[in-house]
C-alpha cells in the first residue's frame, strides 16, 4: 500500500495551492459544502487569490463538474461530496476494540480490463486494506464500518487469525515508519507556517496524509505514531481558521485539499 504526502515541490516538499485548490479546500470542510460567491472572494482573499482570479477558476470548475452553481452559490459535485465523506472520515475514523480477528478480501472476479482492476485497487486501498500478495488484501478489524456490499461481485470476504505474528505481518503490509516520519515533518511545517496560505497548504498536506493512515490497532503501532497528533493539529486549525474568517459554527474549513492540482 502506497504512502505519499503530497506531489508538491517546495523545500518542504509542498507547493502552494492554487486557487482551485483554495476554493476546494474551503468547499471540502463546509458542511453543508456550499457558499455563496460574495462570500468565496472575501474567504480566498487571506489565501492570495483575488477576485477576477476566483472568478475564472470557479467557471473552471463547474465546467469540469467539480462544482454546481445555483444563482451565485456555488456548492460540491457529486463527486466531490464522495471526497470529502473520505476526508471527514480520515480526520474522525471509526474505530472498535481488536480482537486479534483481521478481515480479509479475495478477488474472485477474472477477465478485468487494465481500468477496474486500478479502480478496485484503488477502492481497497481507500478502506486502509493492504494487498499480502496479488488478490488478497486484509487489515486488523478494528474499523467500525462494514465493507461495501458491492464487493461482493468481485471478491469474497472473511475474517481470519493469520498465524504470523500481527506485528511482523503489520511491519510487511504498511511501511509505518515512513508514514510517521512524512506526519512529523507535516507537524513541523504547519507549526512553522506563519502566512494563511503556508498554513492551509501545510494543513491540506496533513489531510491527503491522514487519507493514507491505517489507523491500525494501538497494540501493534509503533511508539510516538503521529497520526492522533497529527488529526488533532488539524482540527485545531480548522476551528481556528473558521474563527478568523468569521464562519460562526463552520468549524470544519479547510477539510483538505485532497488531490486538488494545479490548473
């Protein structure tokens, strides 16, 4: 299972956000995601983007079916609110007591094209399973949400007691101390970003990060694991942020860029 923090290129390894990546970032932690305009050009002004700047990338945007305008609303698509019940679930995941069960996925179905078999991949990753070798994912159950019924057309699901030491088995499904050391470097970056754009890009970072935590059992983490420090941080700024801009009770802004390039 791959692990990245971000494709961005600064010394830190980020680069600023581009104003779709603002707007994004705002619509993502908004709940309802909707904002009027009037309210977008006074939001994104902290962040670099001006007006007529706005304007453009927001016209982008519905064209690209990232957003839907109604009047001069502009809220999420369709398939952006699937993104962001992912991040709300990376800042806030379910978890259960373990009970050494694991679940585990086999893929079943056969004669699938170069595409689904990447989107199926792509969907059993995002339920923070790990591939043990081709067509066999698994991870300790301890996530409270069942997996999605559609599975069932293409793999058969169960729960198992592997006879390798969970540590050891752990250690070779996620590489836990390259997640750890991209979460401490983010903590480090946000802490020292003092402009409202160095923070939100630092903090959109610790989002598409917390995207790819395993949230794995604490019996089988390793010490000083930064992924509770590193959701805690964000739901500070977050609060923060909807303070300064004046949003009231929308204290979930900022909701991470997710995968928001440059356009």
């Amino acid at each position: 299972m791959r692990m990245n923090v971000s494709d961005e290129t600064d010394a830190a390894g980020l680069r600023p956000l581009s104003a779709r990546s603002v707007v994004l970032s705002l619509l993502l932690g908004a709940h309802p995601p909707e904002l009027p305009v009037k309210d977008l050009v006074r939001l994104v002004e902290p962040f670099g983007v001006g007006g007529s700047t706005l304007r453009a990338a927001l016209s982008r945007m519905v064209a690209a079916g990232d957003l839907r305008r109604t009047d001069a609303v502009y809220r999420l698509s369709e398939r952006l609110l699937a993104r962001q019940r992912r991040q709300d679930e990376a800042v806030n995941p379910g978890t259960r007591a373990w009970d050494g069960e694991w679940e585990m996925v086999v893929i079943t179905a056969t004669g699938r094209g170069p595409a689904e078999r990447a989107d199926l991949r792509a969907r059993l990753a995002a339920l923070r399973l790990a591939e043990l070798r081709e067509g066999v994912w698994l991870r300790p159950a301890n996530l409270a949400r069942p997996l999605p019924v559609d599975l069932r057309d293409t793999a058969r699901t169960y729960t198992a007691r592997p006879d390798e030491p969970p540590r050891d088995l752990v250690a070779r499904l996620w590489p836990l101390d390259a997640w750890a050391a991209s979460a401490h470097a983010l903590l480090a970056r946000a802490r020292a970003a003092g402009h409202p754009a160095d923070r939100l890009t630092a903090y959109a970072a610790a989002v598409r990060h917390l995207l790819t935590d395993p949230v794995l059992p604490p019996a089988l983490l390793p010490a000083d694991w930064p992924g509770d420090a590193l959701r805690a941080a964000y739901t500070r700024y977050r609060r923060e942020l909807a303070g300064s801009l004046g949003l009231g009770d929308a204290e979930d802004l900022a909701h991470g860029a997710g995968r928001h390039g440059r356009r």
